[in-house]
C-alpha cells in the first residue's frame, strides 16, 4: 500500500488526511485546512446563495472578482478586515496553497457568524459558497476514512503491554471489557482464565484496536435531515438522497435509483475501468524492462562500434589518427545522447506507472469499502481518473523514443589525402515498400452480418512484409476504418449491419512503410437473419435443446436468455413457437441491450423492452412501466412474433400472425439483441431467418386489390 501514499494526503498541509470531507467537486480536505482556506466575502458584494451540499451542478465563483487564486505567486488569501485574515505569518502546505494558522479558541468564540463564507478548491480552483450550515454541510469522506485505518493499521507499531512495570513487552492479548493490553505474564497474574474473569474475550491487540475503531463508525445520514439515513440515489444530482428529500426536498422531482443498486453499478463500473487500467501498468512494466534492456544494448553496441573504428583507424597512418579523435567524439555523443533520452523515458515512465499503481492500490481499496452511499460520493470522480490515466497510457507513451543501433559506417575507401574529408554514411539501404497484396476473390466471402476476406503477395514480389492493414468502411459509403493489423492473410470481421454493402481494401507495411493499397472488393451481407440463442450470456437456469434454437427454465422465477447476433440498422422479424405452456405462467418476448439483468422477467429494468402475456392478456413493459394491456393471450401452440423495425425505429409484437396492441415502442435506436424471460412452465422455440410481414395497412391494400 505504499504507492497509495500520494491518495491519502492532504493537498493543503501534505500530511495525511485528518477528518476528511467531500467537496462537491469530488475532492477531499481535513476540516482543519478547509476552515484555515476560508474566504469571507465583503459586504458589499453579496453572492447568491449556494448549498454546499448541493445538486451537480454549481455556479463557480468567477476568481477574477473574488481575487481568490493569484498565478503569481500560487497561493489562497483573505480580505483584509475579516474574521478569516490571518494576523501571524502564513504557512506553505508542499503543494504551494498557503495555510493560515487558525485564530486563538477565545477569539473564535467572540467573532461573528460570517454572512457569506467562500471555500476554494486547492486543486481545481473552484469556489463555492457555504450555507447557514458552514463546513457542516460538507459530508465526511468515510471511505477514504477507513482506507486510512486500515493503511495505518498496517504501518503501526505492536501495541505493548499496558500493566509492564520495567521495559513494557509485546502485547499478546486484548481483553474486550478491561480495554486493556497483556503480554503472556501479566495475562496469567492480572487476568486469570478464572473467576469474576472467565467470562472476558480476549482477543488479538490488533483486532481489538481495528473492531474498537470500526464499531464507532456512525451510519451515513442526510446532510439535509440529519436524523435520516441515506436509502436512495439521486441520478440527477449524483448523491445519496433521503426519503424526506423525495417527499418535501429538492429531489422530489428528480429521477432516483435504489442506493444499494447504485452502489452495485458504480463498482462494476469502476472495476470494469480498473481492468483495463491494469492492462495498461502490465504493458508499462513490460515496457520498463524493454527500456532498460536497451540501455544494456546502447552499451554494448557501442563498444563493439568503437573498437571497429579503433580499427579502420589505425590501418591509416599519421594523418588518419588525428581524424579518428573527431570521429570518436561524434560517436560518443551520439552514445550519449541515446543513453539520455532512453534514460528519460525510464524516468518519465517510472514516475507515470508508479502514480497508476498508487491509483490503482486507492480505487481497489474504495472497492472493498461496504458503505454504499460513501462510495457512491467519490465513484464518478475515480471513474473519470481511471479513464483519464488509461487515455495518457495510450497517447504513444509505451513507444521507445529511438532505436539502439547505431546506423553509421566508416568508408575507408579514399585515399590519404582525402582524409579530411572522411566522414560517416548510412549503413543500412532502405529497402522498398511492399506492393498492393491481391484479394483472393475464391476465398471471400459473406454470412449472416459477418464477411470473410483473403489475400495474398503478387507472385513476383520480393519485398520483405512485415504484416497487412485491412480496412472497411461503416457500410454507407462513409469513411474507412482498420479493422485488422497482423501477419494473417484471412480475416473474418463480425457484428456488421445486416442487409448492408461493404467495402473493404488491404495493405501492406515493413521496415521501410506502409504500401498501396489493394483493389476494392464491395460484399453484401445478409438480408434476413439466421441466429439462435446464446448459451454463453444466459442465467445459468436456461436449459438449451435443439441446437440452441429451443428453452425451457429449471425454476419457478423468470430467468432471461438473449439471442447471439445483435441488431441496430434495417428491418428484423422473427418468430416464437409455444412448445409447453402449463399453468398459466406469464412469459415474456421483445428486445434487449447485452447487459440486462438476466434474473428478473425482461421488462423490469431500463435496457430491455417486452410484451409479457398469459393466457387471456398481454401487456408491454419497459423499466417495469406497464402499458396498453390487450386482450388475447396464448395456449400451447401458439406463435408469438417480433418485428423490430429501425427504419420507423418501432417495435411491434402478434399473436398468430396477428398484430397485438398498437406499436409497443419507439425512438429504438442502438445496438438490441432478441430477448426471452420464462419459468419452468414454459418451452419456446426460436424460428430465424423468416420474410418481414407486412404491416396492417399494407396487407389490408393488397386484400383490395385483390
């Protein structure tokens, strides 16, 4: 946990942090340094009032105005005449913020409550106004409150014995009631397993000290209604609301989630950031090493360069030694300059991997963190920090800024008196480009959303290939893009838009560039769709039958299972026999995204939509809104039909080719996956790849023409 260091201090005084609380801009501070940087506005600029703990968004003091923050000199100061004006030298905290030691307690008491109090961000110079309530209004940082506790209970000394009367000894036991330390000695003298004191518990120092810590911990309430606690999340605001803000609050018009559901969401979130976070520190400590192998072969391809020149040199008389220093000299400075730079980039990059490890060591400790509403408060801002230090990994910072060889070499050709004139040339001739490779238009080819592509060097090309770039475009005639960069010559794109022309080239690259490209091949995918369901992303009690084209459930609650080929441009229909329908159950069909909660009937959550039906009615649901009930049901036998349409972007369900409702949805735009919830009640078999129905008026105009 030593990298972590830099998380936990202060910003102003530099130590670690000491009754932290959160700023609404996701930074922290002790409360003693955030009342030592309070600014009192004058009285003749009053400023409109802001809650300290407000919504997420804040009016930010303009600086100029206030005269908070001075580039000059990197500092925060007061107006003179104020309660807040120090009268005592200040201090500089390590970052450069200045500190003003607060007044005396008997001049504390006898100032006035300020009017209009101002707090300024030390790291991201936002300013913001506090309430009648002051500092209180700012939320204590429990989670980074207990990350301190368990940092510095790691890092503390054995506690020792308390009843010792010489050199205390290491402490051994705890006991619970006595609050008290024993080594092995004084516990057998003073505390007996025996009498009055067999009913104590003794536990280990460490864990009596940690649990005695932890247990005074209070639970999170409302900064707003103190004697509330925190039971919902406020997705407007993003913060932990109360009941009483949802009834008479300012959140009563706001959308809120369930705080235990948010806190879920926001880990995997910032777990699923963390992956790839630590993607990029694997590939920085691979990098490292790489970079620190290259100083070994910048010395040793140095050495070996020197002692040829030392040769050619001394092969050529008196004349030839005095340019040899020269040469030498341009050597060295070629050697040293390499050695610099790699040095630099080792140096640059150590300093970078050891902030993401700090950062990483901080965000896995917050996810340990069992404080929903805590964690909650300081998730976006870890999040976007991840995500920001992930895109600073990937701006070409694992790329060596040079290369070890030292392409030069000695033309000892001249004769001595041209001497002077000798100097260094290229020792390696850059070879050619590669030519367009040639598509192999036997071997390519379209299935379903996915196209295959395979190709090969002309025939007579003897040019070195170091790998190939394969490139399609969105499928509109828009802009292409890489798709594929490697050494294979077939390659198999997937996820492509149905009933879509594609274009697709390739190119070559070696040492010397990148060459043309290829002809220009146009493929076309798939009209219709032929899918099944997926076995990989269902609740694992789906049972699958029929070559994954057939469900039946193993419980009683409503499990989800989606289809494998998603959809998001053109017009999709597909079909749902009823194979078993016993007592009644109220199964559901219709679409989802890929993360939709696979334990709940479809429909409950925002990311699937669905019409669920029983035997005499149907309804659609969306985030578990029911809507448009309508009467028919179905029995065993029946079909149920889905039509996603995204050139009209509706979704539209029937019943034995039979239109249910009016459209169930609208506005559907993005990528949706076919989607089934059903219990042990009930067996579905899926039917792909069929015509696309006409709709209502349509079929009703071609019966009278008829």
């Amino acid at each position: 946990m030593e990298d972590m260091e830099e998380e936990l201090k202060c910003p102003v005084c530099g130590a670690l942090f000491r009754e932290p609380i959160l700023l609404p801009c996701s930074h922290s501070l002790c409360l003693t340094c955030a009342r030592n940087i309070l600014v009192q506005t004058p009285e003749a600029e009053p400023l409109p009032s802001k809650r300290a703990s407000g919504g997420s968004d804040y009016d930010y003091l303009d600086l100029d105005k206030m005269s908070l923050y001075s580039e000059a000199d990197s500092g925060y100061g007061s107006y003179a005449g104020f309660a807040s004006a120090p009268t005592t030298p200040c201090q500089r905290s390590p970052n450069g913020v200045r500190v003003f030691p607060p007044p005396a307690p008997l001049a504390l008491a006898l100032l006035p409550a300020p009017r209009n109090a101002c707090l300024t961000c030390p790291q991201c110079h936002r300013s913001l106004i506090l309430d009648e309530r002051g500092l209180r209004g700012f939320p204590k940082n429990r989670i980074l409150e207990a990350i301190l506790d368990r940092y510095q209970q790691g890092r503390a000394v054995a506690p020792r014995c308390q009843l010792c009367e010489a050199a205390p000894r290491e402490a051994t036991a705890m006991c619970e009631q006595c609050d008290v330390c024993y080594c092995d000695g004084c516990r057998l003298r003073c505390h007996p397993p025996r009498g009055p004191l067999a009913k104590h518990r003794l536990v280990p120092p460490a864990q009596g000290r940690l649990g005695r810590r932890l247990g005074s911990r209070r639970v999170s309430t409302c900064t707003d209604h103190e004697l509330e606690n925190h039971s919902m999340y406020c997705v407007h605001c993003r913060t932990p609301v109360c009941y009483q803000c949802l009834e008479e609050g300012k959140h009563s018009a706001h959308d809120v989630k369930a705080l235990g559901a948010m806190w879920k969401l926001h880990k995997n979130q910032l777990s699923q950031a963390l992956n790839g976070l630590s993607d990029k520190a694997n590939d920085a400590k691979e990098f490292l090493l790489q970079l620190k192998n290259m100083v070994q072969h910048v010395q040793e391809n140095s050495v070996e360069f020197e002692a040829c020149l030392v040769a050619q040199c001394d092969a050529l008389v008196e004349a030839l030694n005095r340019r040899k220093g020269q040469l030498l000299a341009r050597v060295n400075k070629e050697h040293e300059h390499k050695l610099k730079v790699v040095r630099d980039q080792i140096s640059h990059c150590t300093v970078k991997l050891r902030q993401t490890t700090g950062l990483m060591e901080y965000c896995l400790e917050v996810i340990k963190e069992n404080d929903p509403s805590g964690f909650l408060q300081i998730s976006d801002a870890l999040i976007r920090r991840v995500h920001f230090t992930e895109e600073q990994w990937g701006k070409g910072i694992l790329q060596p800024r040079m290369n070890t060889d030292f392409d030069l070499t000695l033309d000892n050709a001249p004769l001595l008196q041209t001497i002077h004139q000798l100097d260094f040339v290229q020792m390696k001739v850059s070879s050619p480009v590669p030519s367009a490779p040639m598509l192999q238009l036997e071997e390519c080819c379209t299935h379903n959303n996915s196209v295959t592509l395979s190709w090969k060097q002309p025939p007579l090309s003897s040019v070195q290939v170091e790998g190939y770039i394969l490139e399609l475009d969105d499928g509109n005639g828009g802009q292409f893009r890489e798709v594929y960069v490697g050494k294979e010559t077939m390659c198999t794109v997937d996820g492509l838009h149905f009933n879509s022309t594609y274009n697709a080239r390739v190119k070559a690259f070696n040492k010397s560039g990148v060459g043309p490209y290829s002809k220009t091949l146009v493929l076309q995918t798939s009209e219709v769709a032929w899918f099944t369901f997926d076995a990989g992303s269902a609740h694992p009690d789906i049972l699958f039958s029929n070559d994954n084209l057939t469900v039946t459930c193993n419980s009683y609650d409503d499990r989800v299972v989606l289809g494998n080929t998603g959809f998001s441009k053109g017009i999709h229909y597909w079909e749902l026999s009823i194979d078993r329908y016993d007592n009644h159950p109220d199964p559901a069909f219709g679409v989802a995204r890929i993360d939709v909660l696979k334990d709940v009937m479809l429909g409950k959550d925002d990311n699937a939509w669905a019409m669920y039906v029983d035997n005499n009615r149907s309804w659609f649901m969306h985030n578990n809104s029911h809507t448009n009930r309508t009467e028919g049901g179905i029995i065993k036998g029946a079909t149920v039909g889905v039509l996603l349409d995204f050139t009209r972007r509706t979704l539209t369900f029937s019943i034995n080719d039979e239109q249910q409702g009016p459209v169930a949805f609208e506005d559907m735009e993005g990528l949706f996956f076919p989607a089934v919830s059903l219990n042990r009640n009930v067996q579905v078999t899926l039917h792909t790849g069929l015509d696309i129905p006409q709709s209502p008026a349509a079929a009703a105009a071609a019966r009278n023409s008829h």
